[in-house]
C-alpha cells in the first residue's frame, strides 16, 4: 500500500508563501506523474500543478507566475512553492501520485492540508 503525507500547510497572509511537501512511502513502487490539487469552499476540486517523472510541469492559468511544483525522485517526494498568495488559494490541497506497483497502476491521494490566506 503507498500513502502520500502531505505537510506545510497553515496560516498566511495576503502577498507571503508556503511550501508544500508530499512524501509517498511504501513498499516497491514506481512514481509516475504526482501534482497537488486543491478545493476551496463550495467549490469543486481543481487542479494546481503537475510534474511528470521526467521533470516536465503544468499549471492552472490561476496560479502561473506564482507558484512552482517540484519533485525529488530519490525521497518520493514532491513540493509546491506557493508565492503572492491570495485569499483565493485558501483551499485544502491535495497531492496526487500515479502510481505503479509491479503491473498495478494505480492512482493515490493525500489526506489533505489546509492552506488559509488571510487578507
């Protein structure tokens, strides 16, 4: 079983930054593409970023400028830096993994972390 443990969410003000962590842990597995996903209130789940294993990223129109995903492929883990925050990134972000486990492919969520940004 691989589960993601997401980290480094909090409390920030309108303009600062936060860094977002996902480790995935478990036993013989192989990281494909990962990405953070958030869901603000009353709203539906939306897309963030992405980065595939090769290193190549994506990004929602709404966060392009500001915000960098990244990943370390030897710690399974991948990062997002978040600048010039906004109220409207206050959401519970999500990390994502596609995940393979032997001929397995399988999709894995985090559990969530909040990200508030207040004004």
């Amino acid at each position: 079983q691989v589960q993601l443990v997401e980290s480094g969410g909090g409390f920030v003000q309108v303009g600062g930054s936060l860094r977002l962590s996902c480790a995935a842990s478990g036993r013989d597995f192989e990281i494909n593409a990962m990405g953070w996903y958030r869901q603000g209130p009353g709203k539906q789940r939306e897309l963030v970023a992405t980065i595939t294993s090769g290193g190549t990223t994506d990004y929602a129109d709404s966060v392009k400028g500001r915000v960098t995903i990244s990943r370390d492929n030897a710690k399974n883990t991948v990062y997002l830096q978040m600048n010039s925050l906004k109220p409207e990134d206050t959401a519970v972000y999500y990390c994502n993994a596609h995940v393979r486990v032997g001929a397995v492919a399988v999709n894995r969520w985090g559990q969530g972390t909040q990200v508030t940004v207040s004004s």
